[in-house]
C-alpha cells in the first residue's frame, strides 16, 4: 500500500512540474517569495514605500473624517477585514447614495498589481485611484481643501507628515492621497498558488491542481492573468450583449471595455462582477464562459475552476488597529447633509 | 536655584497628596492598576471574560453584516479608532436616517463602569445593551433572526462559538451580544489621572492638578464620579429649561433625567451632550455649570477644568484589526433598502 502512495505522489509531482509550466505559459505569475523582488514590483519610484509613509497611509485610509459626513473612509467601501471590499452590490456612500452606474466597489488588496484602477481603468495607478473615491460625490463627498484641513487640523498629522516627507512637506491634497496610495502598495496576500507557481509542488491539493488545469483548457487565464490574474484593460465588452447590462448604465471605458477584476481572494469578494449582480461563484465562472470564452462551462467544470480558487486566497497583512489622533477645533465640522 | 525648586517640589507632592484626599473624598474613584481588581471590576460573573470570547467578540463587534444593509457595523458609531464614538451628531445609520431623538452614540471606552446604558440608563449592563442598535431602525436595522443567520452561515464563527462556550452552544442572539459586550468589557483606558489617584503623585502636571483641584471645588464631581466620571442615572434634568432641548425630542427617562456621560477621552469625544450640540469643550464645561450647578463658570476655571480633562486621556488596549470570515452561500443578502 505504501509503494502505490508513494508512486502515485511522484506521478502528480511530476504532473505539477508541467502544469507550473503550463500555468506560466499562459502568463499566470507569482506573487514572488523574494521580499526584495515584491518591494520592486509595489514600489512606485516617484512615491517610494517607506515605514513612515505606510504607517501615516493606514490612518489616513482608516480615517472617516476625510469624508464630509465624517462618517465614511476608504475603509467603508473596501474593508480591510472583509475582502478589501464591502460585500455589498452597488457602492453606497454619501448620504447612502449608490454609484450611479450600479457599481460594485472592487477589492483594493492586491490592487497594487493592476495596469491601471477603476472599473474603466481610467486612473493609472493607485496615486490617481485615490484622488478619486475621496471628492465622488456618492462616495465621501469630499473637497480637497476640506481634506485638507481635516489633515493640517491635528498636530499628530502634521508630526507624521513631517516624519515621513521631511520637515518641509506642504502638506496638499495629492500629497495626502499619495500617502493613502503607498499604505495601499503593502496590501498583497500571497497565497497557495503562489507557493505552487514559485516551485512548491505540494502547495495545492489535487482538486485544486485539476482546477487551475480546467482553468488553463478552457481559456480563463486569456483574460485572468499577470500577478493579480486579471487587472489590465481588456476584454469584458459591456457594450455588446451583456446579460447583465440592465443593471446600471456603465458603458466600460471609450471602446466599451471594463477591465478585468482580480480572481485573487475571490472567494471573499462577492458579489462579482462591475455591476455586483452575480452572488455564487459557480455561477459567475459560468456567465463568464458564456459571454466571455462563447461556451458553456459545465457545472463540474466551473466546480473544479472554484476548487482552484480556494487557493488564491491569501494571507493578509497583519495590522494593527491604528488609534486616529484627536479632533481639534480647527477640524472642519462633519457635514451629514 | 535648585534649593527652590526643591523646596516647590515637595510642597507640590504635598498639596497632591491632599489633592488626592479631595478627589477620593468626592467619589472620584481611580481604574485599579492591580489587574486582577480591575479584571474584578469589568468582569459579569453571569458573562465571564476570557479570551476565546473577547477575540470572536472583536469580530462580531467589527462586522458590518450584522446588519440589514452589510455595512454598518458596532464600530460605524462606536469607532475604537477614534474616541469609541463617530465623531458626528446624531448618530446616523440604516439608510442615513439619523436617530429620531438627535441622540449622539456615546463612547464604548469604559462603558464597561457606568451603573446604566443608553442615555435614558434603560439597559442594566452591556450585554442588555448590545441588543439595542442591532435591532433598531435608524442604526443597524437587523432582526435577530438576521444576526444568528449570519453568524451560524459562517463555519469559522460557528467554530470560534464552540471554542468560546463548547461543543454544545447554542448560537443565537443572545449569545452573540453577550459575545460582543464581553469584548466591550476589555475596553478600558487607564489615564495619567488613574495613576495620580492611585498614588503617583507626579503623574499630573501643575496645571492638571489645579484643574482638578477647580472641577472639585465647583462640584463637578457631584455629577461626574465613579470610575468612568459620569455613568449613573442621575442629574441632567433635560425636561427643565435646557438650552438646547430644541434640537431632538428627548425627554430622558420616566423622570426625565439623562445619563451624565463618562469623562474620560472627552477631549478625543466631541460633540457634546446627548444631542450633540456643543463641539467646543470649554464651550460645554461652561453650559454645564450653567445648568446644573446655577453658576458663571469663568473663562479661567474653564480652561483650567479643560487642562484637567487632558489627563482623562487614557492609554486604548491594543487590538490587531481582526480578519473576518468569508460569507458563503447560506449568508444572507445584505439589503440596502
């Protein structure tokens, strides 16, 4: 008995030798295992990753008092304990608005890997990204100078800015959300799969390994691919027959496209797609092969591709909860109106 | 020279020794340093503290799908990483309709000391507490039926419950606030004032301890004593000529009287009073004398109780920002109606 185990191991390590290979020819890449190569490929060279910076970035991401109601930060709307997302369909902010185009708020974990940010990939980094939410008006509603002179209210603020920037810093809107971007850079959650694609053989069980297998076949990494396995701007053609298009009016970005969301932590992430109409994974992995791929995923194959999935879930950065410093009277008053 | 200040010293140490004598005498009354007398005094011998329950209580206390919508959760209002509280008038949630009364969430922080909870002290402890907002419609707006639906869809909360109370828990609403409050028990903060109460004289500075020598002698501390500062039923008799009655329609409790609420972290809680009204602290210790004692609090004993109140600042408990379980098919839908 103990012969028939052993050979039938050597057969699928040998079996996941190829589809290593398999998985890199069709451009799925690893979160590195090198600390030093991942720091290259978060960094940002005209917004360097530094402690201070990071440290700063987190209470900033964490603070509701950028808002203008006082009440939501980037936190609300992509909560770090959840999936880095809110769970819910259309993004609801400011005054419980929802995003006029029915829009689902993605996950900021791993956002860092992306081409470019938003759903029509229109800001090309996560410097640009954060300017966004922060003044949207069904977001946190915000104006810049009301950022900041939230920010420039609190001498703990001003300390860390100085801290992170030099005693100098003129403490500005991009600089602020700048900051926010490099604590965002941080949030990467190597997973099984990456264990597995960097040579660790053993790090996906065997359903999983069929999964990743069907998921190559089928043609799912022609658009879920690179470090977040999705993320660049391509392919979802909301302006042809998509089913869901009755569900807010998104028209993706000048040719119609709507990029690809990560499949990383994919399992805590839904409801899927830009709209969030679509609850069950197998479900989505399904309309995906309909619309996207032209064929229909059979149910034990869109049940194999979720196996594979449960190893994309990573490990998230431990944090600390950070403590905000204090109101002064000079903080802008919080506006619910 | 140093001969002078040695002689100023020990005069100083003397007079705080009195000083110390003043406050115990008008039931100002230190957080123990001895862990077990404080374990003592924040422990429910029917809800013991222990740890499996404060770490699965941080969840649950953290988790915005406790409520209707997904995405209000305990911390939305009581936010530990601002003063316990949201910083905001009336406290604002389900669909951003704001508490009928324009009643403002109070602090979590050391809740766990005052006799009676809410502001009309209708709930006897935490536990009786922690029903409340859940259920009520401008706050979470769940049904209990919504909360044990979650919690139980989730396997790693069921596990967390059984290794909190054994095999054999029954998980329902009950038990889930009992959970959440057993967290909030830990949620104390000993100040430099605790220390000086408790003997170490130097822990205030000079102007600290004229401040409280003045919040003394004008008698504050007829209201604010006890541990927290504020926290038993007594005293602010809103249905009397109360300037700012004509924001909410609060009328307190069957005898009309409100909460007097803690003191501790004030400078990190405003606004202030049970509507919210007064955001300036100097602003609010002068209405206060105004109307419970009948007196003209000067701009000098204003500012000087001010200085006081910054030794109320108190060291928060470490938490690391708890990661929570993944919904899964059996999680109900959030509901953002």
């Amino acid at each position: 008995m103990k012969k028939i185990v052993a050979i039938t191991l050597t057969t699928a390590s040998l079996m996941a030798g190829s589809l290593i290979q398999d998985a890199k020819n069709v451009g799925l890449t690893p979160i590195p295992s090198s600390q030093t190569q991942l720091l290259k490929l978060i960094d940002n060279p005209k917004n360097p990753i530094t402690k201070a910076k990071v440290k700063l970035g987190e209470k900033l991401y964490m603070d509701p008092r950028l808002s203008r109601s006082g009440l939501i930060s980037c936190n609300t709307c992509h909560n770090l304990m959840e999936g880095g997302d809110d769970g819910v369909g259309p993004s609801t902010g400011h005054m419980w608005r929802h995003n006029p185009h029915h829009l689902n708020a993605p996950t900021v974990y791993n956002a860092v890997f992306f081409g470019s940010q938003f759903w029509d990939g229109r800001a090309k980094d996560l410097e640009a990204q954060a300017q966004g939410p922060t003044l949207a008006h069904p977001e946190m509603a915000a104006t810049k100078q009301h950022i900041v002179d939230v920010v420039t209210s609190m001498p703990e603020y001003v300390k860390e800015f100085k801290k992170a920037y030099g005693e100098n810093v003129k403490i500005t809107f991009s600089k602020i959300t700048d900051t926010i971007a490099n604590f965002e850079r941080i949030l990467v959650t190597p997973a099984p799969y990456d264990a597995f694609l960097n040579g660790y053989k053993e790090a996906l069980t065997p359903k999983q390994k069929k999964g990743l297998k069907t998921f190559i076949q089928i043609g799912c990494a022609s658009c879920h691919n690179g470090v977040a396995l999705g993320g660049e701007m391509n392919v979802i053609n909301v302006a042809a027959t998509y089913k869901y298009m009755n569900v807010g009016d998104f028209k993706g970005n000048k040719n119609g496209m709507v990029k690809v969301p990560t499949l990383r932590n994919i399992t805590q992430t839904a409801p899927y797609f830009h709209n969030g109409m679509i609850w069950n994974l197998k479900d989505a992995i399904k309309e995906m092969g309909r619309i996207q791929l032209g064929m229909k995923v059979s149910d034990k194959q869109a049940e194999s591709i979720k196996d594979f999935f449960g190893s994309l879930t990573g490990k998230k950065p431990y944090l600390r909860m950070p403590m905000l410093p204090a109101s002064t009277s000079k903080t802008p008053k919080p506006n619910l109106n």
